[in-house]
C-alpha cells in the first residue's frame, strides 16, 4: 500500500514538469485529451496519453 502511495506522489510531482518535453513528442496532443481554462487557469486531462503510455509500460513489462 505504502508503494502504491509512493508511485503516484512521484507521477504527480514528474509528470506535471515533463508535460512539456512530452508534447513535444505529441504525447498531451491526442484526440481524447481535454485542455480548457476555468477562472484563468488550464485544467489538463490527458486521457488518450494516458492509455497509450500505459499500454507502452505495460507492452515493456511484458517483455521482460
């Protein structure tokens, strides 16, 4: 459990600060992620990156 809270602590601290690198490799620009502002600031759900980076995590599990 404590793992588990551990990994998503470490994707919410890295994941917001690689958004930019990663929409230069057009991952946050897929048909199914959801950018818009409310009150002056960007809300980002990235739904489609999501599911293909997790398909790419998984698929590299699997291999070894």
């Amino acid at each position: 459990m404590f793992r588990w809270f551990l990994v998503i602590f470490l994707a919410v601290i890295v994941l917001p600060a690689a958004l930019p690198w990663l929409e230069k490799l057009g991952i946050g620009k897929l048909p199914g992620d959801v950018r818009f502002r409310i009150f002056g600031r960007t809300v980002f759900l990235p739904f489609a990156s999501t599911m293909l980076l997790s398909l790419i995590v998984f698929l590299v599990a699997r291999l070894f």
